[in-house]
C-alpha cells in the first residue's frame, strides 16, 4: 500500500494540480519536495474559471495547501 507521501514522490516530473487555502488552483511540474509540503513547481499556471495565468518557475509553502494531486492521465 502506498503512503501518499509516496504518490507525490512518484509524481516527480509530472503536472500535479494544487489547491490554496484561499481559493485558486495551481498546476505544474513537480520538481521537487520536502516532508513540510513545500513544493517547486515549474510551468505552473492558476488556474480560474475565467482563465489561466501563466506563473513560470514558483515555490509554494506547504502550509498554504489544501490537497496536490497528480493530474489527469499522467
């Protein structure tokens, strides 16, 4: 059985979606991690119903995530 801890090691190098706490969606290529949840990501986006801003290369606290999961078909 795998922790999921481990699903997001295994996503290394795959798009993954990330919910804030107040509110927007981010997704992007996870570069790495560390066991606080702090995440880089690169082409990163967030993501809104109206559109999608283009974010580049960002770091994103583990303590502003509501849940990450790996994206749709990857």
């Amino acid at each position: 059985m795998e922790r999921p801890i481990d699903v997001l090691n295994n996503a290394k190098g795959k798009r993954v979606l990330i919910k804030l706490k107040r509110g927007p969606e981010i997704s992007g290529i996870l570069q790495a991690m560390d066991l606080h949840l702090n995440m880089w990501l690169e082409n990163a986006e967030q993501i809104t119903d109206e559109n999608k801003v283009k974010l580049g290369t960002i770091l994103i606290r583990g303590d502003n995530i509501l849940y990450v999961s790996p994206e749709k078909g990857e």
